[in-house]
C-alpha cells in the first residue's frame, strides 16, 4: 500500500552551494538573474534549484534595469527595508540616523517600516518576506524583533538579503547582525558605581531570555563578583525597555526595606523612567541615589541631572548594518557574519558617592 508523502523540506541555499560547488553567492546570483555567472555554472546551479523547486520571484526585470540613475562610480539606487519593532524611541531615531546617512552615501532609498506582529510559522513567515519583495525591497535591516528560524525560512525562500541589529536572540549562524558589547558596558556601569562606594545596586534587566538582557545582566553580575561583594536576588528586576517599566520597579525598590543606593537600568529610556521614580517619591538624584542608564542617546544629557550612561554607537551601528547588507544584495559573501562595536561609560551629573558613605572598599551585599 502506497503511504502519503508529505512535502520534502527544501535543502537551505547553502546546500544548494554545496552541491554545486560553489559559493551561496553564486546561487544567489543565478536565483535574481544576475548575469555575470559563466553558463556552464549557471546551468549547473538551475538544475539543482530546478530539482528542489526553487523559483524565481517576478523580481529580476526590477534588478536588472537600474532603480535610479547610475552614478559616477557605477552603482544604482536600491531600496532597502529598515524595520523596527518600536521606532517611537531615542535609540531608533538614533539608528535611523545611521542607517540614512550611509543609505544616501551610496546611493540607497531607505524605507521604514514596522515588525509584522502576524508573521508566525514558515507559511506566514514567506508571505511577509513576499510583501516586502512585492513592495521593491531589495534587502532587509529588521531591528531588536524577535525573528523565530520561520521568518529566517521566510527570507530565504524568497531569497532577500537580510541584517539583524541588536537581535532579541543570539544570531543565528547564517544571519548577518551586528551588535555591541553589552556585557563590557554593563560591566563598566556596575564597576563604576562600586568604585564610588555603593554595594546595593539594583538591576533593572530588559525581557527575561533577550540576548542583550542576559549579556547586561551577565556584566553587571561580573562586577559584583569582582568586586567580592554578595548579590540581593530582591535587586535583580525583570523589568522591561521602556520608561514605564522603571518608574513602576524603581518606586518598588524605593518604597521597599533596605532600598538601593544605585540603580543601573537596562536602556536610557528605562533609566529616565527611574530618576522620575525618585523624584516623584521625594529623593535627589545623585544625593540620595545614582542612576545609570545604557545607549547614550541624544536625550542622555537632557535629563536633570545629566545622565551617566553606557555609550553604544548606534549611528555606527546603523551605519555598519546598511553597509553590510548592501554587500549581500550585491552578491558578497560576509565573513564574519557577526560584528560587535565598542561601547564606553559617560560620566555625567546622576552618579556620586551614597550618602554618608566613604569611597572604600566594604563589604555588604549588593
């Protein structure tokens, strides 16, 4: 009796390389048809896409006739994809600044959209990617959204160039992202605030399970230890990005027993939502307690007080990411895939000694 054959997954493009002995650029060439391929190769690779069922999009007419006029330096005009999950903040005015900045220096159209909150599982997955294809995307910057391996599915089976920035969840091995050293940062903003003699820090994290939680987390922990001090698990909050969420876990610690002399939160936003939560409850900043925050954003100096933060460079960020991602519509292979910049600690007015405490060494938990 014969039994139901289901649907054979389709070999990823990379395989597809493999077979054919080639690189994933390659196929990727002959997938937007893009000439500059020899024939001999290229036959080789369609039957291999042939064979699995791989088809073009109603996509080359548009790659292969210039968006734009050509410049002097021979390249045209594409347009790319910049998606957030939340825009409305400093730190994505921030990256769009640098990713619009290097989209006009080479000549790129730089859209700006939102995560597609219904993008879920490979069939929905391959239908955002679609859309965006449809829409004239030539490649995709998708910022700080939690892409599941069904949106990375999704791009690929429509073969459209993607960069992941500040990805919720570690990188996955073929996805291009580029990042920062949050757990330096982190380190740096705890070691900081220890050196001026605190030993309560709080902690206020971003979502529980996020990649720049844990490594901010995992600095800030790093610290402590350095620093031979305990840690007060009641300190350490899952709190969240945004600025309700420390204003809201900010009064908790405060209005507790044996509240923090230092918080250190998780982003900028996060950190102004703290120093409302003291002021708010009667206490100054720094006299009664410090705050650091983490992105340096254009609103860190602001704030009263001016505020202490980690700088990321996001506008470098951006930069990088657009770069990069240009790279792969042009059919270059990235190595690496995975890019950290530099972060560094702004010492401004919302940090200083406790009260009433000298700047040496003690004990005590943190």
């Amino acid at each position: 009796m014969t039994q139901p054959v289901g649907r054979r997954k389709r070999p990823t493009l990379a395989a597809i390389a493999s077979a054919a002995g080639v690189s994933t650029a390659t196929v990727s060439k002959v997938l937007n048809g893009r000439d500059d391929v020899g024939a001999e190769t290229r036959t080789a690779i369609q039957r291999l896409l042939d064979e699995h069922d791989y088809q073009q999009l109603p996509r080359p007419a548009v790659r292969q006739a210039p968006r734009g006029p050509v410049r002097p330096d021979g390249s045209t005009h594409r347009t790319i994809g910049l998606i957030f999950d939340d825009f409305m903040s400093p730190y994505a005015t921030e990256l769009i600044r640098g990713v619009t900045d290097a989209g006009t220096a080479a000549g790129a159209d730089v859209v700006v959209g939102r995560f597609s909150d219904d993008a879920s599982g490979f069939s929905a997955g391959a239908t955002w990617a679609r859309r965006l294809v449809e829409a004239g995307r030539d490649g995709v910057l998708v910022v700080t959204s939690d892409l599941t391996s069904q949106h990375v599915a999704g791009f690929e089976e429509v073969h459209l160039p993607l960069v992941v920035v500040d990805p919720v969840h570690a990188p996955q091995a073929q996805v291009a992202s580029v990042g920062a050293t949050n757990w330096t940062g982190a380190f740096s903003a705890t070691e900081h605030l220890i050196a001026l003699g605190h030993r309560r820090i709080a902690h206020l994290g971003g979502p529980a399970g996020a990649a720049i939680t844990l490594a901010r987390l995992h600095g800030y922990r790093a610290a402590v230890e350095s620093a031979g001090l305990a840690t007060d698990p009641r300190l350490v909050v899952e709190a969240g990005f945004g600025f309700d969420a420390g204003f809201e876990h900010t009064t908790r610690l405060l209005t507790g027993p044996d509240r923090p002399t230092a918080v250190f939160a998780v982003t900028d936003v996060c950190a102004f939502g703290v120093v409302q939560a003291a002021h708010a409850l009667g206490l100054r900043v720094p006299d009664d307690v410090s705050v650091v925050g983490f992105d340096d954003t254009y609103m860190a100096p602001w704030v009263t007080p001016a505020l202490t933060t980690v700088r990321t460079p996001l506008q470098d960020m951006g930069r990088f990411a657009l770069e990069m991602l240009l790279r792969l519509v042009d059919g270059e292979v990235l190595d690496p895939h995975h890019i950290e910049l530099a972060t560094n600690l702004v010492v401004r007015s919302s940090t200083a000694p406790p009260p009433g405490a000298g700047l040496t060494p003690g004990g005590g938990a943190v």
